[in-house]
C-alpha cells in the first residue's frame, strides 16, 4: 500500500501558479455537553462568487490544520472535528486550473495522492469528523465529506454532485469508494455516471439527503446551530445514525455485479466506446465492493493521473472554459446598454415550437406575450399547451399556484396582428419557408413601432432575404433556436449586414434573460450548428448511396462522439426536415455538399428504421429497403470516419475564411451547446486536429499548439 505520508509533494506545490488558497480557519466551538469541537471554516477571503477551490497550497494548509488537530485529539483538547465552509459555498472541488496545468503524468499522480493523503486524515483524527455542507458541495467539496466520519446538509444548498466524468476524469479523492460503500451500487451509478452524462445533472439537498449520502438535513434559519445540536447527540450517544442505504450481503455479491453489467451496456448504447471517463468510473466502482479503502484509494489514484494526463482531459477543460467563460461573454455582441427594453413579446404563430417559445419568454422574462396564428382554433390549442405545461410545471413544485396563476394571465392569443402594436419583440415561428416569413412579417410591421425589434427561428433561410420585404429591415435578427426549446442551452444571434446594433444588442440580451448562451453568426447558409450537422448527415448519406450497411455507417462515426449517430440524429429531427436542410445547402454549395437522392424517399415513409427492444437501430424497414437504391462498392468504415473528418475540417476552415464566426472558439463552442458534441472531445476543431484531419483537408491545425495531454 503507498503511503502517502512518505510522498514529497514540493514539486506538485512549486507548479502551482497564483492559486487562490482556500484557507483553513479554526475556531473551538464549546457544545451544550461540555464537549468541544474544532470547526474548520473553508474560506478563500472571496464571496460566494468566487467558490472555495481546492489546490495543491490549499491541501497543504488543510493538512496542517489537520495535522495539528490531530495532535489537539490525542491531549483530549478537543473532541471532534467538523469542517464547513463560508457562506452559501461549501466547496466546489478541485482547482481545475491548476489540475489542468500539470505538465507530467508524475505531477497527475501526486495530485490524485495529495488529495486522498489530506481528506483521509479526517478520518484519522483520534476523533469523530463531521461536514456540515452549509451550501454548493461538488467534487471534492463532496469528497470532504465523504472522507468524514458524520455528514449533515443545508436544505437550501445550491448543488451536490460529483461531476469528474463530464469532464473527463473520475471522482479521485475517495469519491468512487467511499460512495458506493456508504448508499449503494445503484445509487453511486447514478451519482458518478449517470447524472455527469445529463448534460451535468445535480443533486438538490433532500435528494442527497435521501440518497444516504448525508445523515441529517437542517433548514439555512439555523444550519450550523442545529449540525452542532445535532453533532452533541451523536457524540454523547442520544441520536442514532442510520445508513439506510449501504450496502448488504446480498447486494454486494448478486446486486452489485448485476447493476455494474447493465450501467456497462447502458454506456455502450448512450455514449459509444469512445470516452474514455465514464467506463473509467465504471471499472473502480466495479471494484469499490472488495479490497480496502487504501486499495480503492490506490485503484483512484492511477485512474486519475492517467485522465489528468490525457487528451480527453485537455479537449476537457478547453471546451469547460469555453462554456464557463466564453458563453457568458459572447464574442461580437455590442454593447449591452444599447439593447431595447422588452416589456412585451409577440409569437407569430401557435404551433407547438411557436407555443414552446411562449411558454420559454414568459417563464424567464415573466412579461406579457401574446400568441397569433390564421385561425381561432389554432390560437386556442396553442394557449391550451402552453397552459397545460404551466400546469405540469406547478404539479412537480417547480412553479407555485400564484406564479403558475400570474404566468397563466400574461400568455393571450389573438388573430388580428393589430394587436401586437405594443411589442417590443416579435419571433416568428412559421413554416420554413421565404414567402411565407416575409408575408408574415410584412403584416406585423404595419403595426409595430418603428424601433420593435423582429427575431426569424430560421435554421437554414437568409435572414437578409427574409429581411428584404421590410420598411426597417435593419430591426431584424436571426434568433435560432434549437430543439427542444426548453432545454437546449443555445441560440445562434444572426446578424445582416443591414440589422442595427440596437437589434442586435436587444437579441443578445434577450437570450441572456432566457438563460440561454448566444453565439454570433452571420448571415450565412445553414449558420453554425446545421451547417456542420448537415456535413456530418450528407457524408452519412453519401456512404449509404453507395451500398454501405447502415448500422456500419452508424458505427463509423462513433469516435466522433456525437450523442447519437447520423440517422438517429435524422430520425430525431426529422426526415423531412433534414432533407430540406441538404437541399438548402446543396443550393448554396453544390459543390461542397452531398445531395443524397435516397433522402427523400425516405421522408415519405413513416417509420425508415428498424430497432430492436432497446431501441437500437439494427436496420433500414423493409419499405425503407424498397425505395432506396444503393450502390455496390462501399466504403469501409475508416474510409467513411476520415472522409467525414477531412469534409468538417474543410468546411470550418472555409467557415472562419468566410467570417461566419469571430474565432475558431465559436465553432467549438456552438457544437456543444448546439449539437451535443461532447465535452471530451473539445468540441470539433480540437479533435479533428489530433486525429490529423485538420492538417490533411483545412490547411494546418486550428490551435497552435494542438490541445493534447501531457502523455
């Protein structure tokens, strides 16, 4: 067994550069017993913005705080210790931008050691540990408490989770475990795997708490004096601990295999072989059900120095501060103070993406929104979704009855466009087609005032030409959204070159009130998101047409890492849809996109594919099979993989010569948002530079250096 004591972690603290240190503030706390416990406050002298982050100094102070309680124990000064954190954050981990920074596999590996040498200790003080988890708890703020002896919860916490393996590495510091030993197989799965793998679903307070992975829940009125309450009892023997969820006998020996076997088909099915971190985690909580915690703690270490150390974890954090930085500060915007006030939104149609839309700009902006389509009885199934889900939304107790009420009064419908004269912001939400968004608009700017800003939800139309029939054509902006509405995190802001700054200031600020992330695009055909989408479906289809298999298509793609394959993606979207996308970019760019002729035939058939019970595609339906004609010299998969590589990298390049984007970030940053491509490929243009396409088909690398580990 390593011990960790023997280690010199000098070089591991010498690399660490301007970390903001999370001190370790101790304060004797006398209880109602007489007894007295040592409370550590986390602290890094910022608010609650800057959260408490754990780096190589911070371990190292958090050690010798220990160390010296430790000490404290063995003379009977004190008799337990507990450790919280400073107001609203208890702590949010590990400091990535220090892990990130680490230049060897060595320093990886002591990062990893570091972490299981000081949290450990809370578990070797002579004493009872408790954390009272006072507020946003992630990673290895997690893993404090884990590594303690008693856990108590805030109920108002932002957020437990532990997220490692959405970012391309595994909990390290005791979390892969000490989870499973403390709730359970199924529930560790679902903390470590599966929640990081819901575009980083957390946990909220009570749903820890009933997880078992806290003891007790307290209200924020009195969290501390009620952990300290609470702390006195279980010292003195008067509260009982209960781990309602650890593990038994049976599960260990028949449950823990079963669930371990179905989370591994589970991952092969949703995620592909690719990543590299999910079936990490899932191998060390295989084996968290024999062997000792220093074995478990070993199995972490290695696992994590080497996803420190490798590429994924570097695309990892490239495209995690992209999504933290660079979404909040979007590249092209102008100045926010020139952005009109929106106190009313009209929604020119009442479809069910048009009724999506309503029912997004009243929750988020909670302003009047008013609703249009050619008919009456349109308009009123329109307000009876839109109600419908509002109620939905109150019965889980995620709306109140009085804003559910107040949200029900601000959504109206009309038939008559004269009624949306007092609108600041028009969205239409109309058939894809020209014509008919201009008509649409011409009727709306009759009775619009001059300065009301109009928004187009085209995904592949020119704005500009849609744009072409107004009065003030200079008031529209392109405002893309992407499906579904409530839960994608992007918006494309399309900018003409005739749309003021005032248009596309009020665009921006507009998504930033929905809690979307914009990007910047011109006015370009299939913009950013579809325009690469469409690459990836017509190379799909172009293997097809030439007689490749289509669950052999399907596989090709997989280091790709998209969610889904091509033509699940298709299926997804719709058949119909997608082959109007290729029509509409194979009319701009006949020569870069491929027209596929069996797409068609394919939108007339209800259901192309065939699945099995799991809801995998094993084929083309026989009707499908009857109406497609392909050819008879495939391609193999590699030649299917590189041709789809060398044809994104082209069409990125071209798309950065052309200005479609400010910079190669944006690319990246539209796809994840966009699209779904995985954080662990750092977006497209980091991956297609490691696999060589960037150098083969656009030129050069898209980043110099190219984002690659330390391996």
């Amino acid at each position: 067994m390593t011990d960790y004591s023997t280690i010199d972690f000098s070089d591991l603290e010498q690399a660490s550069v301007d970390e903001v240190i999370t001190h370790s503030i101790v304060r004797d706390v006398t209880l109602a017993s007489g007894r007295t416990l040592a409370l550590i406050t986390l602290h890094n002298g910022r608010d609650h913005k800057r959260p408490n982050t754990l780096g190589p100094l911070t371990l190292r102070e958090l050690s010798d705080t220990l160390d010296e309680l430790a000490e404290r124990a063995a003379k009977g000064e004190i008799d337990a210790v507990a450790v919280t954190g400073k107001p609203y954050i208890f702590a949010a981990g590990a400091d990535l931008s220090q892990i990130s920074s680490l230049s060897t596999r060595d320093l990886a590996l002591k990062i990893a050691q570091r972490g299981h040498h000081v949290l450990g200790k809370l578990s070797e003080l002579g004493v009872p540990s408790f954390s009272f988890v006072n507020g946003l708890a992630l990673g290895g703020g997690v893993e404090i408490a884990l590594n303690s002896t008693y856990r108590t919860i805030d109920s108002s916490a932002a957020a437990i989770a532990l997220p490692e393996v959405f970012l391309g590495i595994i909990p390290g510091w005791g979390g892969a475990y000490l989870l499973p030993n403390l709730i359970g197989i199924e529930n560790a799965l679902e903390v470590v795997i599966s929640n990081p793998l819901k575009q980083n679903r957390t946990l909220k307070p009570q749903q820890a708490y009933d997880l078992g992975i806290f003891d007790a829940i307290f209200s924020p009125a009195n969290f501390l004096e009620a952990s300290l309450s609470w702390a006195d009892g279980v010292l003195d023997g008067s509260v009982a601990v209960e781990r309602k969820n650890a593990p038994g006998k049976i599960e260990r020996s028949i449950k823990w295999p079963a669930a371990i076997k179905i989370a591994r088909g589970m991952l092969e099915s949703s995620v592909g072989p690719m990543p590299r971190s999910p079936y990490r985690a899932l191998d060390l909580l295989e084996q968290a059900v024999k062997g000792t915690k220093e074995e478990g703690f070993e199995r972490e270490d290695e696992a994590l120095a080497d996803l420190v150390a490798s590429d994924e974890f570097a695309a990892s954090m490239y495209a995690f501060d992209l999504v933290q930085k660079r979404a909040k500060r979007p590249v092209g915007a102008p100045d926010k103070d020139l952005a009109r006030p929106v106190t009313k939104v009209g929604v020119i149609g009442a479809g069910l993406m048009a009724s999506q839309f309503a029912l997004l700009f009243v929750r988020r902006l909670q302003v009047p929104v008013l609703i249009t389509d050619v008919s009456q009885d349109r308009v009123d199934k329109g307000l009876t979704y839109i109600y419908d889900e509002i109620a939905k939304l109150e019965g889980k107790g995620r709306l109140d009855a009085d804003t559910a009420n107040q949200l029900r009064a601000l959504v109206t419908g009309t038939t008559d466009k004269a009624d949306f004269a007092d609108c600041d912001f028009v969205i239409e939400a109309v058939f894809e087609e020209t014509s008919v968004k201009q008509q649409v608009f011409r009727e709306v700017e009759e009775f619009i005032a001059d300065d009301a800003i109009l928004a187009t939800n085209t995904s592949s139309l020119s704005v500009e030409e849609i744009g072409s029939v107004l009065a003030h054509p200079e008031r529209l902006v392109g405002f893309h959204f992407f499906n579904p509405v409530a839960v994608m995190p992007l918006v494309e802001v399309v900018r003409t070159p005739q749309a003021s700054d005032a248009a596309v200031s009020t665009a921006f600020v507009v998504a930033k009130n929905l809690r979307k992330n914009a990007i910047a695009s011109a006015d370009a055909p299939g913009f950013i998101v579809n325009r690469l989408l469409a690459k990836v479906m017509g190379e799909a289809s172009r293997a097809v047409d030439e007689g490749a298999d289509l669950v052999d298509v399907e596989k090709a793609f997989e280091p790709l890492g998209l969610p889904m394959g091509p033509f699940e993606l298709i299926d997804l979207v719709g058949w119909k849809v997608a082959a109007h996308v290729q029509d509409t970019m194979v009319h701009h760019f006949p020569e870069r996109f491929y027209a596929s002729p069996n797409l068609h035939a394919i939108a007339e058939i209800e259901q192309p594919l065939e699945r099995d019970k799991k809801r995998r595609i094993t084929g083309w339906s026989k009707q499908a099979r009857k109406a497609i004609e392909v050819g008879k010299s495939p391609a193999s998969g590699e030649e299917i993989l590189r041709r789809v590589e060398d044809e994104l990298a082209r069409e990125i390049r071209l798309m950065l010569d052309e200005k479609v984007v400010p910079e190669v970030e944006d690319i990246d940053l539209g796809l994840i948002l966009g699209a779904g491509w995985p954080m662990i490929d750092g977006g497209a243009t980091a991956y297609l530079d490691r696999v060589g396409a960037s150098a083969r088909a656009a030129g050069g690398d898209f980043h110099d250096p190219k984002i690659l580990g330390v391996n």
